[in-house]
C-alpha cells in the first residue's frame, strides 16, 4: 500500500486545491451579481439634480433629469453597436437652465451620416452620470482635426465644448432626435465570468482525479 500513498496523497490534494478554487469563483459570481444588481437599482432610481460637487466613485451610475438646451457643435466618438455596425457616439454640449455647462452623451449614428444636421435647442432629458474607462494601451489617439475621437475622454471633451468634465449618457430626450438612438448606460458591459471560472476549475479537478486513478492503475500493474 506504500507505493499508492504518494500518488493518493498528490491526487486528493490537488483535487481539493481545484475545487477550492471552483467554490471560491462561485462565490464571487454570488459577489459579482450583488454588484451588478446594485447597479442596475442605481441607474433606475429617482432622477436628481446635478450634484453641486463631483465625486465620480459616489456618483457614477446616478440617474439624473436635466431641463435646458443642446448646442449645435459635437463631437463624434468611433463605435461599434450591436446588431447597428459602426457608428458614431454623439457628445454635445448641454446647458442647464441654471447655466451649468455639461457634456452630454446623446447616442448612436449611423457612421456614414457624420456631416448630417443633428437637433439643437431647447431640451427636457432623463440620464445618468457616468465616468466611462474607454481608453487601453491599444486606443488609438484622437484625431481632433477631423473630429474623430476614440474614446470618450472627458478632460480633452470638456475642453473641446467649453463644459465641466461631467458626462450625463442620455436615457431618453425630449424632443428626440430621428437621427440619433439613445445607448444607455447599463451593465451588459461589466463582464461576469466567475462561473466559466468555476467550471474550469472544477473540470480539471476531476482531470486530474482521473488521472491520479490512471497513474494508481498502472502502479498495480507494475508499469510504473
């Protein structure tokens, strides 16, 4: 019986550490949903008035109803959309009745309608606060001459448009625009993979409890 000890005590270790592994991941995807159902709870509340201060990790997320006008001049951020193709993001200037000046986020248009007359004026809009992460090592830089951005960011934006560094997404907006169609904030692009995690741990655990009873057997036939 020596000669199985050391096989059997590898096996039922590194099995154990395998399903330790597993059980931890599942426990994050318990964490991860919490997470995201809190979000999706922020997002839906009640609207509020801009904050007088920003505070991005408080106030991410926060549903906010803004009564004033949209600018004419806007900026197009390079998308691509589900089931739309490539497009362009729309970030205008809006200013509030009280005179606050914040980047607005009014959606998605179809790429090849760029040079296309957009709505400006007065506006009633439902959205929400966002500071959004769109820029990696691989982003290309912007081409501010031919107005062509990359990736929403919000200090060189705020500059461009003469507004604070705030970005509200538009939820909906009245008068609607034809031409532009709302993308929301939501959290279809937080990613939640705890549980393809979990079975992948769980799977080579019992690899490699196969294996160990594939290296037990050829020890009883004496082929190792």
């Amino acid at each position: 019986m020596k000669r199985y000890a050391a096989p059997l005590l590898i096996g039922l270790v590194g099995a154990g550490i395998l399903a330790w592994l597993g059980t931890w991941q599942m426990q994050r995807l318990g964490w991860k949903k919490d997470i995201l159902a809190e979000i999706e709870s922020t997002i839906s509340g009640d609207p509020q008035p801009l904050p007088g201060t920003i505070a991005p990790t408080e106030q991410r997320y926060r549903p906010v109803s803004l009564t004033g006008a949209i600018e004419d001049k806007a900026l197009f951020v390079l998308v691509s959309a589900k089931l739309k193709g490539a497009g362009w993001r729309v970030i205008s200037a809006f200013e509030t009745e009280d005179g606050r000046r914040v980047l607005l986020d009014r959606g998605f248009l179809p790429v090849d309608e760029k040079t296309a007359p957009l709505y400006s004026g007065p506006a009633r809009l439902l959205g929400n606060l966002h500071w959004p992460d769109d820029r990696n090592s691989s982003t290309p830089a912007n081409d501010l001459e031919k107005n062509t951005w990359f990736a929403r960011d919000l200090g060189p934006m705020a500059d461009a448009l003469r507004t604070e560094p705030l970005l509200v997404v538009a939820r909906a907006m009245d008068p609607a625009d034809a031409r532009v169609d709302p993308m929301p904030v939501d959290t279809s692009g937080i990613p939640n993979d705890h549980l393809q995690y979990a079975i992948t741990w769980y799977a080579l655990g019992l690899v490699w409890l196969l294996m160990t009873g594939v290296w037990m057997r050829r020890i009883a036939k004496g082929t190792d």
